[in-house]
C-alpha cells in the first residue's frame, strides 16, 4: 500500500491532498469489499467505486474531475 501511494503522489502535495490519494486506494479496496453484500449489477458496482476512486485522485492533482 505505501509503495502504491508513492506511485500517485507527487512531491510536494498538500496533506489534504496526501490523504485524498490514500483515502482513494482504500476506497478500492474497501469499496469493492462492502460493495458484494450490497444488491446490484456487479459491473455498475465496480464502475462506481471506481469513479469515487479516480474523483478523490483527480482532486489531490487539482484536474479535472473524472
């Protein structure tokens, strides 16, 4: 996990922003975990955590939003 969090982290970013990049892996792993007991297409699933992901990523970069 830490090594993962250095690989889309830049140098320099605010703490804020440091938690954000964290905050979105565990958002994948927890997310996809919770997500089995909750009814739906596990497609629309994966997709959704997946965009919280990359949105929470986008923001520590201060990009756009996916």
């Amino acid at each position: 996990m830490v090594t993962m969090t250095r690989l889309i982290q830049e140098p320099g970013l605010a703490m804020t922003d440091r938690v954000r990049c964290v905050s979105a892996l565990f958002t994948m792993h927890a997310g996809m975990f919770f997500m089995q007991n909750v009814e739906g297409d596990p497609e629309e699933k994966r997709e959704a955590v997946l965009e919280v992901a990359i949105d929470l990523v986008s923001q520590a970069h201060h990009g756009p939003r996916a």
